[in-house]
C-alpha cells in the first residue's frame, strides 16, 4: 500500500495492519489504514468544532488507487500520449472526499492553524459566502462534507449565464476542475481538484503533497500568514485578483493593491481601459441581473503614493468615465453592453467622485470629460440628481461647482468667438 503522511501531532501510532512501500523512514510518506479509527485527534476535533459525522477517513486503498492511474498516465505521457484529465466528472464527491483528510494532513504538517467554526465563517462572510447568500448562487455545489464554486477567472460562466443555464452546462460549471472546494468541518479551501496538484514525484515516486500554491492560499487568507501573502504576490497574483474579481474581496488594501498595480501596467503598456474588466465593476447575470460596485477599491486608489507612475490614474478614470457614459459602437468592448445606462451611468458617478477627490491630491484642474457630461448630458446630471448622489458625502457640492466652473469656461469661449466674427464683420464692412 501506498504510504501517506499523518503527522506526529495527530498522534497516532501504527497499526499491527499497516504496510510499507518505502523504506526510508525519514520521509514523511506514512500512510495508515484509518477506515475504522478518527482521522482527527481529540484537540483538533475540539480546535475545529468538528462533529464526529463531518470527520473523513484515510482511504488508503482509493488513495492508491488514484495515484496509480496517475502513474500509469505519467508513463503514457513519457511515451508520446497526452493526458487529459476530465474538465469534469458526473459526480467527483466521493474523489474530493478521499482528497480532504489527506490535505487538511498535510497543511498542518506545513504550518497550517486550524480554525474553527466560527472563524471558518467569518472568512466566508468575506466572500459572500455565508450559507443565506450560497442559496443565491446557482452554480455553487452544496454537499455536506464541503461546497464548491468556479472562479471567476475568464469569466466564462458568466458568458454561460447571460442566457440561462441549463442542467448540462450547470453540470459543467458545478465540477470543474478549477472550482475552489470549501471544506466543512475542517474549515479550509481547495482551489482546484486537479489531481497533479495533489501528488508529486519524490525519490522515484509518487506521494501525496499539495502544491505550493493551496498551502500558501490557505495560510494568507484563513492564518492572515503576510509570508503567504508575499509568496503568492510573487508567484501567483493572478489568485489574489482573482479573489476580488470572483467575490468582490474589496476590503484587503494588500490584494487592492496588487490589483490597481495589474490595471495600472495594463493601462501603461497599450492604453486601454481593458484591465479594468470585471475590478471595479461586475455584471453578476444569474438570479437577478445586477452590477457589483467594488467601492473599496476606489478608496484604496486615493491611498496610493502620489507620483509619476500613479499619476496616469487621473486620465484613465476620465477615460473610463466617458467610455461609460457613451453610446457603445460597433468597437466597444463587448462587456460594455452586460450594462444597462443606468448601471453605467452609476459606475460613471462613483468613478467621478473619486476622480476628483483624486484630482485634488494632484492638485490638478484642467477640464475633464466627466465635467462635460455633466454639463451637456442632461439625462446624466437628472439621474444623479434623482439618486441622491448615491449619498456619497459632498459629491452635490462637488457637481454643482464643476457645472458652474465649465459654465464659465463655455461663456468665456463662446464670448471670445462672437468678438471675433464681430471684429471680421467689421474689418468685412470697412473693405
């Protein structure tokens, strides 16, 4: 049998049954056939708050199982066959269920703290991901060892949903892959299912270890672990993007930052606005369609250092404000039409407020679109009006004086322009 680690701290001895492949008793690739025992010692039972029903076994034989067919793929894959792992499967419960004990092993061994309950969910409430807001969210998969949910990501399944979901594509989304796995009872995460980032090859085979990357995840974001933070700002910032694009996590000036910092060299290389997908805004389709504004990240925005670099944000919200606030075109991003005007028309306005407060950082006061529109567009400057400025504090008077301001700028032009044709007219009438 296969040999897995299970920890001293778990402290647990070995069995009249257990069996070894590996005789290197230093490396840490133990396995014991738990079946008929707890796979959680009393104190972790009691630091999780875990229920004797919510505990998994070791399943060993499975586990070999699994990393023989691995193997046996290795092999064809060195012999010029590709392996292709399923996208996804009917039904991968009892797969991830064989997954979990061995990874929640596994992160402890690796510096893992546990939670319990209640922490568990108040990191879930985070994410919107409380049990009430779940019931919301179609594409969750809710079993009762654990619940899953894609990421964002590409953002295909929202592609999916502008026109309904249907079971086979609900399917396709619910067993992904990709999907992060939220494990009850032993109240940690698993952002993937894909088998290879469970195993890896040591000393001439393969046992079972989760890849960096889960360990790291789950130490920043459950253990508030800043070592964690750096590593995967570092290795892989597309995971903490991610975190704010899937679950609108606007509340971390860390992972804020980073995501600002990814827009800002977006805008820097070509110009566009395009890095912007899916960060301030979202258009959420299933249940009923709606934009997430991600106000948080407009308020770390007006915390970044002032300079050069940071500067360029003052025309790309001004940029971005008239992108929303005009009729779309055949060469409109397509993501522009998700939103209704009114939803654009609201985006507009918040990025307005803090385009100015922005402005005032920099000192800066050259006219800008968003002033135009409110001074032409009608229809723009009424809508606020009826919202309340969306109660944003001081943004009325904000308004009212950038109106007066472009007023006075109008006059004075259109004044400079009528002394000139009466001068030509004139010098005309003299000739």
């Amino acid at each position: 049998m296969l040999l897995i680690p299970i920890l001293i701290l778990f402290g647990c001895k070995h069995n009249s049954n257990t069996k070894e492949n590996n005789s290197d008793n230093n490396d840490s690739t133990k396995v014991l056939n738990m079946e008929n025992k707890s796979s959680l010692p009393l104190a972790i039972q009691q630091q999780l708050g875990i229920s004797e029903d919510m505990i998994l076994p070791f399943d060993s034989i499975r586990m070999d199982s699994l990393i023989q067919d691995y193997k046996s793929a290795l092999a064809d894959e060195s012999e010029g066959d590709d392996y292709e792992e399923p996208e996804w499967f009917p039904n991968n419960e009892q797969y991830i269920k064989t997954l979990i004990p061995y990874a929640f092993n596994d992160l402890i061994k690796r510096g893992f703290v546990p939670l319990s309950a209640t922490q568990f969910q108040n990191k879930l409430k985070i994410l919107g991901l409380e049990m009430q807001e779940r019931k919301k969210i179609p594409i969750i998969n809710e079993t009762k060892h654990y619940f899953s949910m894609p990421p964002l990501d590409a953002g295909w399944y929202d592609e999916v949903a502008k026109d309904g979901i249907d079971k086979k594509e609900l399917n396709y989304i619910r067993y992904g892959v990709s999907n992060y796995i939220y494990v009850k009872g032993y109240n940690f995460i698993l952002p993937t299912t894909y088998i290879a980032d469970y195993l890896k090859e040591k000393k001439h085979n393969v046992v079972f270890s989760l890849n960096d990357e889960i360990v790291h995840l789950n130490k920043f974001f459950l253990n508030d672990d800043k070592a964690s933070f750096l590593w995967l700002k570092q290795n892989t910032p597309l995971l903490l993007i991610g975190l704010l694009k899937t679950y609108g996590y606007d509340t971390n000036e860390k992972i804020n930052n980073v995501v600002l910092a990814d827009i800002l060299n977006r805008y820097d290389q070509d110009g566009s606005v395009s890095g912007m997908f899916n960060t301030f805004i979202r258009k959420i389709f299933y249940n009923k369609p709606h934009m997430e504004l991600r106000e948080g990240l407009l308020k770390s925005l007006l915390r970044l250092p002032v300079n050069e670099k940071n500067s360029l944000w003052l025309a790309m919200l001004d940029n971005y404000i008239g992108f929303l606030i005009k009729d779309g075109t055949k060469d409109t991003y397509a993501w522009y039409f998700d939103f209704t005007k009114k939803e654009r028309y609201k985006a507009a306005a918040y990025f307005g407020y803090y385009l100015y407060k922005l402005r005032a950082k920099y000192k800066e006061t050259n006219p800008i679109f968003f002033g135009e529109e409110l001074y032409y567009n009608k229809n723009f400057y009424k809508y606020l009006y009826e919202q309340k400025y969306f109660n944003l504090p001081k943004f009325k008077e904000i308004c009212d004086s950038v109106y007066e301001e472009y007023d006075v700028d109008v006059k004075t032009y259109l004044n400079s322009i009528g002394n000139k044709k009466s001068k030509r007219n004139k010098n005309t009438y003299l000739i």
